[in-house]
C-alpha cells in the first residue's frame, strides 16, 4: 500500500508541472505507457526463462550445469544496465533492440538465482515424502516443491521488476521512448524542470510496478491460506509489508 | 546434460561465431561502419590451431591442468592472430582506416574464457593462481611486442590514453567516495538497529524504497534537488558542493549502497549464537569485550557478503555520473553513445566490467578465508 501512495504522490509531481509550462502531461502519459509496455515484453518472457532454468539446475539431471548458471549470474550481475544497453547498441542500432537485450540479461538473473535458492531451500525430506506418497517427479515438483518455494521466487520476480522498470529508463539513451526521454531531454537542455519531472514519473511507475505485484501476491497468498494453509503462504503476507 | 556437454556446447558457439558471424570489420575510419571480414577466414592456419586447443580442453579425460592451459593457449593465439590479421586487412589502405572487432570475435572470446575458467575452476587454489597470473602474461607481452596495435579499440586507446587513465581514477574514486559515505549511514544505523531492534523496520523500509527508485532518475533528480538546496544555503558551495559534478553522482551511488551494507552489518551482528553471548556473559566479559571478541568474528564473513555486493554496485552505479557531469569511466561510455563511435563505448564499458569482476573476485576470495578462519 505504501508504495502504491508514493507511486500517486511522485505522479502527481511528475504531472503537475505539465499545466505551467513543463513536459505535456498528455506526452508524459504516453510515454509511461510506452515504458511499461517495454518492461513487461522483455521481463516476462525474461521471467519465464528464469523459472524454467532454475528449475532444471537443481533437476537432478540439470546439477552439472549449476556452476555454469552461478558463474553467469555473478557475471551479468558485474556488467551494469547502462552498460549492457550501450554494448548492445553496436548490435542492434539505436530504438528498443538494445533495451530488451540488456532486460532480458538483467531479467533473467534474479529470477534464476532466486528459483534455485529457493528450491534448494525446500527441505529434500517433503519432496521424499511426496515421491513416497506416490506423485511423480514433475508432480512433487509442482505440487510440493514451487509452492514452498513460490514467496522466494516472488522476491527474486519482485527485483527483476522493478529493474526492468529501471532498465528500461535508460533505454532512452539508446533511443527508445520511455520516462527516461524527458530525462536525457532535460539533461541536454539544462531543463531541470524535465529532469525532475522525468525521474518522478520513472520512479512512480517503478513504485507502481512493486506496489501491484505485492498486492497480487498478497491476494494469491491469501487465497492460497483459505485453500491450503501452507507455511509459504503466510511468508507471502509478510512479503507484502514491505514498500 | 553433463559437463563435459556443456564445454562441448561452449567449442561449438566458439566455432560457430567464428565461421557465421564477422570477427573483424574493416571501416575508412572510427565512425562509419565497416564491410566484415567473415569468420576465420582472416586468421588462416593460427584458427585451426587455436580451436584444436580448445578442443583439448574440453574432453573430461584430459586433466584439468592441461585443459585449462590448452584453452588459454587457444584463447591467446586467436587474440594474437587477430591482431595480425587486423595489421594484413589495413595494408595499403588510408591511415584513418580502422580494423573492428566484430561480434563473432566477442562472442568467440567470451566461449574460449568460459571455457578455460570452466577448466580451471576445478584446480587447486595455488593452480588457479598459477593460470590466472599465465593469463595475465598471455596478454601482456603480445601487448609490449605490439601485436594488438592494428585493432581499431587500441588505437582508440592510444589516441586517448590520458584521458582514459584520468577517468579510471575518478570512476575509482568516485566509487571509493560512495562506499565510504554509504558505510557512515549504513553502519551507525545497523548498531542502532541492532541495540533496538524497532529502529530496524523503518530504515530497512526507507532503504529499500531508495532501491525501488530506478538510479538513472535519482541521479538526475538530485540535480534540480542540490540546485534547490544550494540556492537556499549558498554557504554550502563554499565546501565545494555543486548541483552538478561529482556530488550528485556520490550521494545518489551512496543511497543504493547503504541497503546491502546495512543489511549485512545487521545480518552479521546477529549472527551471533544468543548461547555463546550468553556464556561470555556469564564468564564476566563485559559488553564491549563481547562484541569484540565474540560478535565480530563471526559478523565478518556475513559483512565481507554484504561488501562485496555493495562495492560491485558502486562501480556499475558510478557509471552513470557520466550523465551529470561527474566524469569517470561513464563520461566515455555516453560520448561513445552520442558519437556512435563504438570503441570509444567499449573503451568505458570494457574497464567497468573488468573492474566489477575482478572486485567480485578478489572480495569473495576474502571472504572464503573470513569464513574458514571464523
């Protein structure tokens, strides 16, 4: 809820000064659009690889290629988003290509580390007890294993989020349109006004981004209590305290 | 999949880079772009002999020791021959021709390192020490004989030496600065946290929404911010403090250390088993003489984690200081990305990354040995 409040108060500073002279608040608007359609379309194909690695790195099958995974989440984790964006320009040419590269880069990370942190945090003996109730591997999987894990991974889903709402800002060095336009704009044109109005916009949807998955995990754990009570669920909760 | 599958994988993208993608691209001069030379084609007999290298590191029969120095070895030779080849592609044409390097090299060249780290990170700790310090030589005498000075990246350098020295200091001091303001905020409000345990909610609260806000517009948001304030208290200019400059890019890096090192210092002074301070207390330590000798110990290894997240995060976050005039490695990056000039970007980007790494390293070295000794 706190960030949710944050998201409007910083809007409202972002939109307000469009009436006296500032960025068009209609533009501004646009703009946001632009840059939460951006984040999403490199953060959930970026989230769905994630997942499905991590979950093949602690497969007992996948285990060899663990090292590989830990080496190259460390690695990504060195190369900052400014950096990937600009290394990929060469590559793709100026607009969105560089962005979604260096989103799905930066996507792809959290969710990875957090999947297999928390899958190996499950305690071997309830998966053991699921395959000797009789469930099959993919069934203890998804039955036993994700739910125990699912507040860890909704941690590790919750940063690559907001990073892919921050990456995407500044994409607009590399040309694409997004919240971070205004800011580049006012950094080139000494308007601070741009500047400011930009970097609450950009932190408003960030905030927004945070507020609405914490409040749709709140929601999913909740109905998740009433159906099944499971201790991952009230971890969900205390999850969704934070800002 | 095993291992041994996954260095297979890794000879094949080397391979397919080499044979698919351009490895070098010869251009009139550093910004239009130039017509790739394809593949290997360029390097000849010296390609042939680098894959077969690092086709030798690859099979699990072959020991690790002579894996990983088979890799380096083919890793060497395929940056020494396209240094060569670069020299062959310029000749005859005029001076402002440049040779690029393409993706396929890149991509080649990160394939055979993976490769050689795969190898050697099986290796005993003097081993490893011992290829990381044959890596280093691979590199510097080809570089003192002149092997790499047709590349269009070195010429960039050369042209700009002094320049890139002066803001691999300021990215580090600039990064220094950071992590030393974060450490003032960060430290005294662990203690208090710690000493009071409801004092921790609401900072970690407040530093977790600063990690929320994305860095490029807390950075320029301290602009019109700092410009406010100075405008209110000119006195402050006096202390050297601008709205534009290094201040803006300290305080704004400094914001997002202080989550991870706050975190760890807590983290770490909690780490304490309650029955082990309870038995120094019951010996007759005194408080101080607990946090000293009980509490810090095993709070050093959980601080050192914390650490090294947070100096990794400062020299990719300084980065962006280039935008609000405070110089550093990121001043070449956005120059680089404003010109096109794509050696001048990886001039910035190159340095930063290597930083971000070997800090990584040489931190997480530290604390294996905190955490064996604690």
């Amino acid at each position: 809820m706190m960030a949710l409040l944050l998201a409007a108060g910083l809007a409202l500073v972002a939109l307000l000064p469009g009436w006296f002279g500032g960025f068009p608040p209609g533009r501004l608007l646009g703009l946001a659009a632009s840059h939460a359609g951006l984040a999403l379309a490199g953060v959930v194909p970026a989230a769905l690889l994630g997942l499905a690695l991590g979950v093949l790195v602690t497969r007992p099958s996948g285990r060899a290629l663990r090292p590989a995974a830990d080496a190259l989440a460390a690695a990504a984790q060195a190369v900052p988003p400014v950096v990937a964006v600009a290394l990929a320009v060469p590559a793709f040419g100026f607009g969105w290509g560089p962005t979604i590269l260096a989103l799905l880069l930066y996507g792809i990370m959290p969710v990875l580390r957090a999947t297999v942190a928390a899958l190996e945090a499950v305690p071997p003996e309830a998966r053991l007890a699921a395959l000797a109730l009789g469930y099959t591997p993919a069934g203890a999987l998804r039955e036993v294993e994700l739910p125990l894990a699912w507040p860890l991974v909704l941690d590790g889903l919750r940063v690559a989020l907001v990073l892919a709402v921050a990456t995407a800002a500044v994409g607009a060095l590399a040309g694409a349109a997004t919240l971070g336009t205004p800011i580049v704009l006012g950094l080139q044109n000494q308007n601070q006004l741009l500047v400011l109005q930009g970097a609450a916009a950009t932190a408003a949807l960030a905030f927004a981004a945070e507020g609405l998955l914490l409040a749709l995990a709140g929601y999913g754990a909740g109905r998740g209590r009433r159906s099944s009570a499971s201790p991952a669920s009230s971890d969900g909760t205390a999850q969704s305290r934070k800002p | 999949m095993r291992a041994g599958e996954a260095g297979r994988a890794l000879l094949l993208l080397a391979v397919l880079a080499g044979l698919l993608l351009p490895w070098l691209t010869v251009a009139p001069n550093r910004l239009l772009p130039g017509t790739a030379t394809n593949g290997f084609s360029g390097l000849g007999w010296a390609a042939a002999a680098a894959l077969a290298a690092l086709a030798l590191a690859v099979p699990r029969r072959v020991p690790a020791w002579l894996g990983a120095a088979a890799g380096l070895g083919g890793v060497a030779l395929l940056l020494v021959a396209t240094g060569w080849a670069a020299a062959d592609s310029l000749e005859g044409l005029a001076s402002a021709a440049r040779a690029g390097l393409g993706g396929g090299f890149w991509l080649g060249l990160v394939a055979g390192a993976a490769l050689v780290v795969a190898r050697g990170a099986a290796l005993p700790g003097p081993g490893r020490a011992a290829l990381a310090a044959v890596a280093l030589a691979a590199l510097w005498l080809p570089w003192q004989a002149g092997s790499f000075e047709s590349l269009s990246l070195v010429v960039e350098y050369r042209a700009r030496q002094a320049a890139v020295h002066a803001a691999l200091l300021r990215h580090l001091m600039l990064a220094g600065a950071a992590l030393a303001l974060a450490l003032l905020l960060a430290v005294p409000l662990a203690w208090a946290g710690f000493r009071r345990p409801g004092a921790a909610g609401p900072v970690g609260a407040t530093l977790g929404a600063v990690q929320v806000v994305p860095a490029i517009a807390l950075f320029a948001a301290l602009i019109p911010l700092l410009a406010g304030l100075l405008a209110l208290l000119p006195a402050l200019r006096g202390l050297g403090l601008g709205a534009i400059g290094p201040a803006p890019a300290v305080l704004a890096t400094a914001g997002y250390l202080a989550l991870p090192l706050w975190r760890s210092v807590l983290g770490g002074l909690a780490a304490a088993d309650p029955a082990a301070v309870a038995a120094a207390r019951a010996m007759g330590m005194t408080e101080g003489g607990i946090t000293r000798e009980v509490r810090l110990p095993l709070a050093l290894p959980v601080f050192a984690g914390g650490l090294r997240v947070a100096v990794v995060q400062a020299i990719g976050l300084v980065t962006l200081g280039g935008l609000v005039g405070a110089g550093g490695l990121g001043a070449l990056v956005f120059e680089g990305l404003s010109q096109f000039a794509t050696d001048l970007m990886l001039l910035g980007a190159l340095p930063i990354m290597a930083l971000a790494l070997a800090a990584d390293a040489l931190i997480r070295l530290l604390e294996h040995r905190l955490g064996a000794s604690a």
